[in-house]
C-alpha cells in the first residue's frame, strides 16, 4: 500500500476500521491497473464492493463528493469492470 498523502492515508484506515465493524472484509487496499486505482474493496455477505475514500482536513476546496467528476466515475466504472472481468 502506497499512500503519499497522510490525510488520505488516515481516512482509509478510518473507512477500514468502520466497514470491518459493519462486517465487511478487506480484499485489498489501493488496488492498481492502468486505468487507475481503488481505494478499497471489501466483500459484504458475498457482494463485491468498491470503494472511494475522499478525505480533506476541510471544504475550503468544495465537499468529498464535489471531487468526484464525469471522468473521474468512469475511469473507475471501467477498472471495476476490468477487476470482475
């Protein structure tokens, strides 16, 4: 796991300890294939899920969803289907 920023590290190890709580298990961390990375995928109850992690110290730059464009969800939409295929 290569992580440079130490928020965004912090914020996926706060996502691992919830969904470990919730039940869910961890299949990897920062998962990478050439269209991109996943922050985190986890099995729950058999079901594949994939997760995306933002974290700021603020919204001075806009809220975590704000972040997250047109190409940003397809380039990832891709690389899940990448992963299952």
């Amino acid at each position: 796991m290569r992580v440079a920023n130490p928020t965004a590290q912090k914020g996926e190890e706060i996502a691992c300890r919830y969904l470990r709580k919730k039940g869910y298990k961890i299949i990897e961390r920062n998962f990478r294939k050439g269209y991109g990375e996943i922050d985190i995928i986890a099995k729950d109850n058999g079901v594949l899920v994939f997760i995306e992690v933002k974290t700021s110290n603020s919204n001075f730059l806009g809220s975590p969803l704000e972040h997250i464009n047109y190409y940003k969800l397809k380039k990832r939409i891709i690389l899940k289907w990448l992963i299952i295929t």
